[in-house]
C-alpha cells in the first residue's frame, strides 16, 4: 500500500516586545496538545507548581517578571504555570548538528532535526529585557536558538545519554542566556549556574568571534570543550543504537573536517546543511531536517533557510511572515498518524521509532 509522503506544515514569524496578544493567541492554540504531552506520565510526575517557582527563583531569578507574564496570559492555572516554568518536563529527544566557522565572517550554523510532529514553528522577535532577541521558540517559554541585539548567538543539540533527572528543559536556559548574556563570557558563567534536566551540547558565538561549546548533563558539571563542532554524542556518552541511526559521529566527522579545510566562504558553508550527510528526511520516524539556521553575530543578523526558501533578519527590519512547506518523507507517513499539533497526547511519540 502506497503510504502518504507529504506533511504540509506552516512557519510563522512575528514581533512581540514582551508576551502579549499574539504570543496568546499561539499559546492557546497549541496548549490543548501540550497540557497532553504535559501530563502524559500523570500529574504526580510532574513537579508541583510551587516546586517549579521555588526552582526558578533560585536558578534564574530574573525571567520571573516575564514567567509571571506568560502565566497571567496562559490563564493563570496550575497545569499551564508548571509547564511554562519547565521544570523536569517530560524528556524529550532531539537530533541537530551545529558548527562554528571562521572564515571570511563568524557564522554560527545548526540544523534541527526533530519530528514535525511536536514542533511549533513559530519565530519571534521580542524584548523581554535589555536586549531585543530573534529567536525560534520551544514550549511557548523557551527557545531552540537565536541571537540578541548584543551579537551572542545560541542553539543547542541533544548530547545523546538516555539519562534524565531533576532540571531545567534545555529551552528555557537558552531563553536565559539571550536575555541576560552579552558574550560567551558572560553565557558560561550562567550555564554554571542551572542545573538542567539531560544531556545537551550547548554551542555560543559572540560578536568577538569568540566561541564555545558545553557539554551539558544531569546531575554533572558543564564541561566546556571550547571546540567549534558537535552532534549528539558526547565524550564517555554510550548509546550504541541512538547514535548509529543517527549517524552522530560520521556528521561529527563531516563538519569537522569541512572547518579543518577551511576553503568554503561562510555563506557556502551554511548551505552544506542543505545536502547529506547534514540534511534528513526521515520526518515519519522523527529524525527531519525542518529547519537550518545561521547566525552571523557581526552583522547582528540571521538566516532561517530551506530547500526552497530563506529568511533573513536583522534588528533594524524585521518584518513578520509564513512560510507553508511541505515536508516529504520519501519512506511515507502512518496511514493513522494525526495532525502535528495533536501528537501531544498521553500515547507514545512517533519519534526516533527507527
């Protein structure tokens, strides 16, 4: 039987100061589905909402006035103040590759390679604090990358242990680092700060072109590799399957040997996301290219790009847009797979089902 290969799904950006109407709006269309995937192991395996507060004001005292904010806007319940603190959610596993590369300018450039099932595509320009921040959003309070006004740019990538304790969602800490991070400096010193809940590579590039990648874990101190290429694997990580369906090292091995040579310019280097062994299809099975992203803190700009399209930001022009793409998966999708916002249920996710 012939499988449906096609998932239509829309990209939209948009400019907000602080959370207001629009990011309201986005929150209660998503929120159904994420209250789901909230509660999926029931609410007694959550931590409570004072639990979470408590967390916050200890870790990262000064998102709470914009925390507060969200929360009045989600409507102000228990369930919504919990999953907006993110703390210990649910895990979650995400794919990506990121590299720093000096050439003719700084760029920083990663790919998200994660399920279009549980992805909310939804970019915002805004001004929580002291820096405007342009970045691509996760869990409504949260972010996957970006950069700010002070020219820090950000993005993570899972860092391949099964382990999960108590700690922040990964989203959340990079929100903080954009809003209270001018350089890499002052990012690390953060990072020391926050426990987080699993293991993630946490890459930073500042307007000096100075870098830095951080191995991050629960229940382990940072480890800050100051090297310009990760994937998801980490030093002494040891999980066989998980990295040969991912083919962590032979993307590790790719990007670094690209920045070894060096004879790429930046712009020429960003698009090599665009081709194998850096771009994947696989999006049924969670393990899609759905964005690429570059960063160049210099110029104070980015770039969200794919096949067929690219959008360029800056701080000075930043105009809001859609984009509607449609993901195919040439091994096809589930004949009874649901609607990408409805995935969030208690079921298991279709994610890295290889």
């Amino acid at each position: 039987m012939n499988l449906e290969t096609k998932m239509d799904f829309r990209f939209r950006a948009f400019a907000e100061d602080a959370p207001g109407a629009i990011w309201q709006s986005h929150f209660k269309r998503l929120w159904p589905a994420y209250k789901r995937w909230f509660l999926r192991y029931g609410e007694a395996d959550r931590p409570t909402y004072l639990e979470s507060l408590n967390a916050l004001k200890r870790y990262m005292p000064k998102l709470l006035p914009v925390y507060d904010a969200m929360v009045d806007l989600a409507g102000g319940g228990d369930h919504a103040a919990r999953f907006l603190a993110q703390y210990s959610p649910p895990p979650l596993f995400r794919g990506c590759s990121q590299a720093v590369y000096l050439a003719d300018e700084a760029v920083m450039v990663r790919s998200y390679d994660y399920s279009p099932y549980v992805f909310d595509g939804l970019l915002m320009q805004s001004k929580f604090g002291e820096r405007q921040v342009i970045a691509m959003m996760d869990c409504m309070s949260g972010v996957l990358d970006g950069i700010n006004s002070d020219g820090l740019a950000v993005s993570m990538s899972f860092g391949g242990r099964e382990e999960f304790s108590e700690g922040f969602g990964i989203s959340i800490l990079l929100r903080y680092l954009l809003e209270f991070a001018g350089n890499v400096s002052e990012a690390c010193d953060l990072i020391k700060t926050v426990p987080v809940q699993g293991a993630y590579n946490v890459m930073l590039l500042d307007r000096e072109s100075k870098f830095e990648t951080v191995a991050l874990a629960a229940n382990r101190e940072p480890e800050f590799l100051g090297t310009s290429v990760s994937t998801n694997h980490q030093s002494d990580s040891h999980w066989p399957l998980y990295e040969e369906k991912v083919q962590t090292h032979e993307r590790f091995q790719y990007l670094s040997q690209m920045n070894q040579v060096g004879q790429l310019s930046a712009q020429a280097f960003t698009r090599e996301f665009l081709t194998p062994p850096l771009y994947h299809t696989q999006f049924a099975k969670g393990f899609g290219t759905l964005y690429d992203a570059a960063f160049y803190p210099q110029k104070g700009s980015c770039e969200y790009f794919w096949p067929q399209n690219t959008w360029t930001f800056n701080f000075d022009s930043f105009a809001d847009r859609e984009y509607q793409i449609a993901f195919i998966d040439p091994a096809g999708y589930p004949e009874k797979s649901q609607s990408y916002g409805e995935i969030y249920t208690s079921q298991p996710l279709p994610i890295l089902q290889f």
